[in-house]
C-alpha cells in the first residue's frame, strides 16, 4: 500500500471510531447499528465490513481510542510539577474525568460501561497495567520501595475506581482521590 493510500486508510478509520463513539454514546451498543456506523462515517457497508467483522470490533477499537486518550490525560498530570502525591491524585482525576465527559448525559452509560469489561477486557487490563506501571514508576523515582510502590500504586487505582463509581461530581472526585492519595503516601 502506498503512503497515500495507507494515510486515506488510517483517515477513515479514525472517522469510522469517532463516529461509532458518538452513536454509541447516543444510543447504546445495542442501539448501533453497522450500518448507522457506516452511514455516520461518510463509508460503504463493505468498506466498514474490510476493517471491522463486526460491531463487537468497533466498540472495542473505539474502547481502544478512548483508553488511549486516558492515558494521554492522566501522563499530563503524571508528568507535571508538583510532589508525588499531587501528580498522581490529578492524573488519576484527569482519567475518570475523561470518562465522565465522554459518557456525560448517555441514557445509555451503564450499559456501555457494563460493556466494556465483555468486549473490551484485554484493553482495560492494558490500562491498569500501564496505571501500575506508572504510579510505581512515579513513587520508585521518589524513594520508594518497588514492592510497596507496586502494592500501593495498586491499592490508589482500586480506591479511583471505587470514588470514580459513587462521586456525585467532578468536585467531589478530585477531593476523594486527592484525600486517598495523600493518605496512602504518608509517611509511615
């Protein structure tokens, strides 16, 4: 394939995943149809079919898109100033606030975050590794221990989780995880 048309091909997949994110966010994975995809992407039914068999495949290339934009909103945070409680609590916080926006007024946000962990589970295991990896990466680089960074790099993703499903708002989110965060990186 020559670069133009391997750049077209990249072009319309990228259109094939925005639009597919914004129907299912619109009316649910079982609301989407291929068709309303292909449709949405300006492409034939067969183009969509010679890129995705079917639309278990597009959701999870667009669980896909959206864990890599998380990683990109919390790597911001990770990597800005401040000591390593701040740095971890804000991106973390970017991370469950890039889910909050994207599924922000979904009738349709149980049922895709239900599906996620049956059509997207190996993408969001390579998120929580990558999580771990970096929170430890972060508190080894500040004198910790590796196997007490790891456990409770692990220990702050459980707890996001949990703030993340019962935060009435993005206020309350970022003061829990900053709370948590601080907590578990006392010193002891």
């Amino acid at each position: 394939m020559s670069p133009a048309a391997s750049a077209k091909a990249r072009e319309r997949v990228e259109r094939v995943v925005a639009a597919a994110e914004a129907l299912f966010v619109a009316n649910g994975l079982r609301g989407t149809t291929m068709e309303a995809i292909a449709k949405a992407a300006g492409v034939a039914k067969p183009t969509l079919y010679s890129y995705y068999p079917d639309k278990e495949a597009v959701f999870a290339a667009v669980i896909a898109a959206v864990v890599e934009r998380m990683k990109a909103v919390a790597d911001v945070e990770f990597n800005g100033d401040g000591p390593p409680d701040t740095r971890i609590a804000r991106g973390l916080t970017a991370k469950y606030e890039a889910v909050r926006e994207l599924l922000q007024g979904s009738p349709h946000a149980l049922e895709l975050m239900g599906s996620k962990h049956h059509h997207a589970k190996a993408e969001f295991a390579d998120l929580n590794r990558w999580l771990v990896e970096r929170l430890s990466g972060i508190l080894v680089a500040a004198g910790w221990n590796d196997g007490i960074a790891t456990e409770r790099a692990r220990l702050l993703i459980a707890c996001g989780e949990g703030i993340h499903d019962r935060a009435m708002d993005m206020e309350e989110l970022s003061r829990q995880m900053d709370f948590v965060t601080r907590r578990l990186l006392a010193e002891t």
